[in-house]
C-alpha cells in the first residue's frame, strides 16, 4: 500500500495503499458496533500522532457480525490462557511466513495477504494480482473495512474474510484500536501475536503513520497508511517485541521512492506497533 499525504493533505503516491475516505474505517472494539472516534483516556495521555488521526479520520462505526463477537470471545479466553503459559523458548519465535516484495506501490495488503497465509501452509510464490483481485485492492489500496468481497457471508472486513476463505478453520477475527491504544490494547495485542505463533498463524496489521507519530522501521515521517505481516514474538520479553515483515523491503526506488532503508523484516517493541496501528487495527 501506500499513498502518502502531507499535512497539508495533498495526495503522494508512496508505497502501501491510501485507504480512502470511501473505504477505510476508524476503530472499534469487539463490540457488534463501535463509535470510538476520539483519543481514548489514557493515563500517560493521548499518543503520538492521535490529535492528527482524530482531526483527519472522517469513517464511520465499524460492526461485527453476531458469529465474530463469539469467535472473538472463544480466540480471547484461549489467548489468554496461551500468555499464562510456560515459555521455554528464548529469543524470537516465528510462524514462519515468507516474504514478498509488493509489486506495485498500492499492493501491501495483496502481498501482506500471501505473506500471511504462507505462514500457516508454508506455501511461497502465491500471485499478488490474484490476491488483489480477492480483496478488491484499488490504486488507493486495500481497505480495512468496508468492503464485502466475493465470499460466502463476507463481513466488510476483505483482509479478515480473504484470510479464512484461503485457510478454512482459521478463524481470523478482526480487532479495531482507538486512535490512542490503552495499556489493555496493548496487553491484548501481546496474547494475541503470541497465540497466533504458537499455533502457526501470523498476524495482519494495518498501521496508519503520521507526521509525528511512531513509524516502522525505515520509513518517513509521513502519512502512509500501510499492510504488514505480523510473524513473531520474543519469548525472553514475554512479546515486549515483535518480528514483522514488510512488503515494501525489496521494492524498487522507481516504484516507491523512500523504499530503500526499509527492511525486509524487523523487530519492534509490540507496544510502538499497537499505537502505529491506532486508528485502524489488526487481523488476528
């Protein structure tokens, strides 16, 4: 993905996919419908960059469907079970997801698509147009939400829907984040990267950066609003950290012109990563 935008909101075609007005929703909780909209409370205050996603978000509520609230209910009490668990690894655990580099610079979220399910069924080489044609991925990119794709009960969630229809019984579940993560946000996010590895899955999240902001690693300080496969965790800071792979590592300069510093994978702390995708969210 992205389009770019400058402050002064004029449009710069960059490397993952602008989420347009038309496509891209703000966050919300796991309730069927949620209307956050605002900084959420917090007591070390509102995050960096949450002032500019609150004045520049423009999306509606966001709802889930009766079967998402019990599936995310189910996914969250075994969650968090798995974080109380024994860890007896050290360092980095991973499920294993292969890269690929976007081939166009509005194609994140096809090739965070086959990224991610590459990680569950070790499967390389997957087509980025096929995927996109699945998401319905546009010049401004793949939408968040909003969006019903051509599945059986599609939700509006195209990454969430495109994921359990290529790996059934998968049971990906979207999880909205307030512009301003809570410190239950960010806990919630550590169970959930670390449930997912455990059991062979990676995690999709779509972060929104801003001027000001937090950023992943190599990229400006710009709007960019962005897809990337979430594959690990550290074991030795029960998850502080997280290892992600980015679809823009790997691009040509010739197709997004900041592309260069920016890894193919790396590691953050999970923390920065929620408050990057403040705003929008994760698929888990």
């Amino acid at each position: 993905m992205p389009p770019t935008r400058t402050l002064a909101r004029a449009a710069v075609l960059g490397a993952a996919a602008l989420l347009t007005a038309a496509t891209a929703l703000p966050t919300a909780s796991a309730s069927e419908t949620s209307t956050v909209s605002g900084l959420t409370a917090s007591a070390a205050g509102p995050a960096p960059g949450a002032a500019y996603k609150a004045a520049h978000d423009t999306l509606g509520p966001q709802r889930l469907t009766p079967a998402q609230r019990r599936l995310v209910a189910a996914k969250q009490a075994a969650a968090e079970r798995t974080s109380t668990g024994a860890r007896v690894l050290a360092g980095y655990k991973l499920s294993g997801a292969l890269h690929q580099s976007q081939q166009t610079s509005y194609w994140c979220g096809p090739a965070t698509l086959v990224i991610t399910q590459s990680a569950h069924d070790g499967v390389a080489g997957r087509s980025q147009q096929d995927a996109a044609t699945l998401l319905r991925t546009t010049t401004s990119g793949t939408a968040w939400y909003g969006i019903d794709i051509n599945v059986p009960n599609p939700t509006g969630y195209p990454m969430v829907d495109a994921l359990n229809y290529r790996l059934p019984g998968a049971g990906y579940v979207p999880n909205a984040l307030p512009y301003t993560p809570t410190a239950a946000d960010k806990t919630a996010f550590k169970q959930h990267i670390t449930h997912n590895t455990d059991n062979d899955y990676a995690i999709a999240g779509n972060a929104w950066e801003v001027p000001g902001g937090p950023h992943l690693v190599g990229h400006p300080n710009i709007e960019i609003f962005h897809w990337v496969s979430i594959d690990g965790y550290n074991t030795d800071t029960a998850a502080g950290e997280v290892d992600y792979l980015d679809p823009v590592g790997g691009v040509s300069t010739s197709v997004i012109s900041w592309a260069g510093p920016v890894p193919k994978s790396a590691h953050i702390s999970s923390d920065t990563l929620t408050t990057i995708m403040g705003g929008r969210g994760y698929v888990w």
